[in-house]
C-alpha cells in the first residue's frame, strides 16, 4: 500500500459514511406516524422502508463489481453524492408517492456506501487487523439499528421531520472529504466492463418478487392473476440473470467465488441472519407494548439490550478469530442466535421486558459473532480484484433477508390476526390492534375488548417468532457446513 494513506482517519470516515447510510434505514420509524399523518397516504407506509431497501439491495453488486474496476474511491464518491441528493429531495417531498420516488434515489446512492466502506477496510488492513477493525464496522450496524428510531424521535418532536433526511448531508460531505484527502490507492489497471444487462435484469427479477411480498394481500390477492403473473416475471428474470451471469465477461455475480464453500455458507447464513434481525426489530416493540403495556421507551430499551451485545461481541469475535477460526466463532453465534430466538418463543405477558432484553441481548451476541467472522473470512478467502465483488455479494444476502424477512412477517402476522379473530367469532380487522400499542388507545377500549386483542395479538405474533427461531435453527445447521480451520489471507496484489 502506499504509506500517504492514514488509517485512522479513513477508519472514522468509513465508519461515519456507515452510520449514516445504515441509520437511514431505521431512522424514518418514529418519524413515520407523523409523515403519514402530514403527507396522507397510509396505505404506501411499508413502501416507504421498502423503497429503500430495494434500492440499496440490488445495487449493492453493481457497485461491488465497479469498485473492483474502476478502483474505491470514485465508486464512493458517486455513491454517497447520489443518496445526499435523495436526502435533500427527501426533505422536500409533499406526497407520499413524492417521497417513496426520493427514498428510491437515496437507496440508489446507499447501495455503494456499505459494501465499498467494508472493502476500503479490507484493503487497508492485514487479516490479523481486520478482524479486529471489522469489529468496529459490525458494531456500526448494531448502534445505528437502535439508535436510528430514537434520534428520529428526538428530531420529529423538537425539530421537524425533514431534518431526519436532512441531517445526512454535513456528515456525508465530511466522510467524502476525510476520503478525497486521506485515502491513497493502487491505480486501477483493468479494462473495465460492466455487466448492464443482468443488472437489469436483477433489478426486474427483485423487483417484481418485492411488490408481490410487500403488496400482496392487500394491493391484490397473492394468488389472484396479476399476483401469479409477478411470481412467474419474477422467476424467468432470475433465471434469465443466472443465464447472463454464466455468458457475462465480467459477471455482476461470479459464481466462481460461490463455489468456495467458506463463502457459500457464510452468503446463505448471512441470508438467514437478516432475516431474523427484521423480525426481530420489528416485532419485538410491537409485543413489549402492545402485550406487555409498557410505554414505548421500554420497548425501545428492549432493543437497545442487542445494540449491547452486538458490538461486544463483535470486537470480541476479532480476538477469537485469530485463536480459533471462523467456524468455532460462528458456531458459537448460532448457538446464541437459537437461544434468544427459543426465548422469544417462550415470552409471556407475565415475564415482562427484562426476559425480553435478554433474549434481545443474546440475538445480538449472535449478529456480532457471525457477521463479524463472515466478512473477514470472506476478505480474506479472496484476492483483492475480487474483493468488492465477495463483500458485496456477502452485503447483498444480508439485505435480501432483510426486505424478505420484513415482508413474511407481516403476513405471517396479518394472516395469524385474521384466522385467530374469525376462529373466535370477534368482529375486528387487523387495524384494531393500533388501539393496543398507546396507553391512550388502551384506555378508549373495554377491558373485555382489550383481553381478546391482547390474546390474538399474544398467539399470533407468537407464530412470528416461531418462525424467527426456526431461521436460527436453520442458520446454526448452515453453520455446521462451514469448514474448520484458522483465518488465511489471499495474497493481496
């Protein structure tokens, strides 16, 4: 490496260009309810989050595959100016359908900003100081899962919610900065080609797979014609992408690095994985307040207890690497993530939030020992020409769990809601589990209702977090795939 680059400095940037992008994902949140209320347009809420995700998905691996071409930094700067401009626009959004088009802007430009910061890291440090530093990065995701809805709550009550878009720009022009000045890299000799058409033609097939999910059962029937004509879109635009990915010079996807059993595992854990952390994010508080009455900020704290163990485990799992080996490491991961997860399935009203913090605190334990020892296994399974490339895929598996997981478990929810109040002859839709979630909407119910709601809430989110302990399971089976052995690093030129 040439000695003009300062680590130090690229580290803080790198992990602030993290930050901002993986808060922007959680932060909207608290805010939510009040946008809903000024802009209108309820029915659009999950497209707000999906948006986003979407973008930031499928992009993921076309910038993975630029920044192995054309080198880091240009694919950075392109990335995180095109997610400030969405955050500005954000900011000026006067319909729901404005803003679903700007958070599509921002997704665009975040889809650079995780994958390229992760492989600006591996670049700049040996194995033996990545898994450390990874601890740091990994944690990034902890901190901002947790603290994004309660910033977002501090700036909607004393500020307004456009700050909440609008905050992003002087952090992200200081991490391009810190950047431009600090980072120094090799020069880029490829001849560079793009794979445009399986981007395109991934985009299409997520695309459509996503409507589906996110829509279906409400917009039109998962299995009504238009439904089936989307799964069918769906599934010829994956394997036209697979057959295009096999022909491509230069693959968005190459599935050559898939064959290394190291990254198969890890990318289809790190699946499973994301999965888990959405439903767990999202139906923990729901269960807290709605369950267990307690007011919103303890259910906030609930969450907080796996943004604790996360990061500990994280910077832990750096040590442990180096002794032990990815497998011990993420072994023990997938222990943890069944445990937290089997403690759920067992929550009860009674138990009351601490049981709930502590299996939160042992998911997180989990997310930090797995995510961590994938990353740097996979930096180091590979050379540096493939190095965006095994990131990105590895970010991009993560992600889809992510917007899969959101979208199953709301149906799972909704479906188990329906069944359970028709099953009691109880004259309720979905919308008067709301009436649960406040101490005011509590207080506008009869204690008979609020029993019956409370049950059919309790047993139907019961069967989300079944589900949720069955990924964990799942995941710790994939685990058991990982071949053993201590962290080797490729040869880095």
């Amino acid at each position: 490496m040439p000695k003009e680059t300062n680590r130090p400095f690229v580290l803080a940037a790198v992990m602030l260009a993290m930050f901002v992008g993986a808060v922007e994902a959680t932060i909207v949140t608290t805010a939510m309810p009040t946008i809903a209320s000024e802009l209108g347009g309820f029915s659009r809420y999950s497209w707000i989050f999906s948006s986003y995700l979407l973008m930031s998905t499928v992009t993921v691996l076309i910038y993975g595959k630029l920044a192995d071409l054309f080198g880091r930094k240009p694919i950075f700067f392109m990335g995180v100016t095109i997610f400030l401009i969405g955050s500005i626009l954000c900011g000026f959004a006067v319909s729901m359908e404005q803003l679903i088009v700007y958070r599509l802007i921002q997704g665009l430009g975040a889809g650079a900003v995780m994958p390229i910061a992760t492989t600006i890291i591996g670049d700049i440090y040996s194995t033996e100081e990545r898994a450390k530093i990874q601890g740091y990065l990994s944690s990034v995701w902890g901190v901002s899962a947790v603290s994004g809805p309660v910033i977002g709550g501090l700036i909607v009550q004393y500020v307004s919610w456009q700050y909440i878009f609008w905050v992003n720009v002087p952090l992200g022009l200081l991490s391009m900065g810190v950047i431009y000045f600090f980072l120094h890299e090799p020069k880029e000799t490829q001849k560079a080609s793009v794979d445009y058409k399986g981007a395109f033609l991934l985009t299409s097939a997520l695309s459509t797979l996503l409507i589906w999910l996110v829509e279906g059962g409400q917009g039109f029937g998962r299995f009504s014609t238009f439904g089936i004509a989307l799964i069918i879109l769906s599934g010829i635009s994956f394997w036209l992408f697979f057959r295009q990915e096999k022909l491509a010079k230069d693959p968005l996807i190459s599935f050559s690095i898939w064959k290394n059993p190291v990254i198969l595992y890890a990318n289809l854990v790190s699946l499973t994985t994301g999965v888990i952390l959405i439903g767990v994010s999202s139906y923990l508080p729901t269960y807290v307040s709605g369950v267990m009455e307690q007011p919103a900020i303890i259910a906030g704290f609930t969450l907080t207890a796996m943004s604790i163990g996360w990061p500990l485990a994280s910077s832990l799992a750096g040590h442990l690497l180096i002794r032990f080996g990815p497998f011990l490491v993420s072994f023990a991961g997938g222990v943890s993530l069944v445990i937290g997860t089997t403690m759920f399935v067992f929550m009860t009203s009674t138990l009351g939030p601490v049981w709930a913090g502590f299996s939160s605190f042992f998911i997180g334990v989990g997310m930090g020992l797995t995510n961590t020892s994938f990353i740097v296994t996979i930096q180091g399974a590979v050379p540096r020409v493939q190095r965006g490339s095994a990131t990105a895929a590895n970010m991009f598996m993560k992600n889809f769990g992510n917007t899969v997981g959101a979208s199953v478990f709301g149906a799972i929810l909704n479906g188990a809601l329906i069944t359970y109040f028709t099953k009691e002859k109880l004259p309720y839709t979905i919308d008067h589990v709301n009436t649960l979630l406040t101490k005011d909407g509590r207080s506008m119910i009869t204690s008979q209702e609020l029993v019956s709601l409370q049950s059919g809430l309790d047993s139907s989110l019961h069967w989300v977090y079944i589900t949720i302990a069955l990924f964990a399971v799942i995941s710790l089976l994939l685990i058991l795939r990982i071949p053993r052995g201590k962290v080797t690093d490729h040869v880095n030129h």
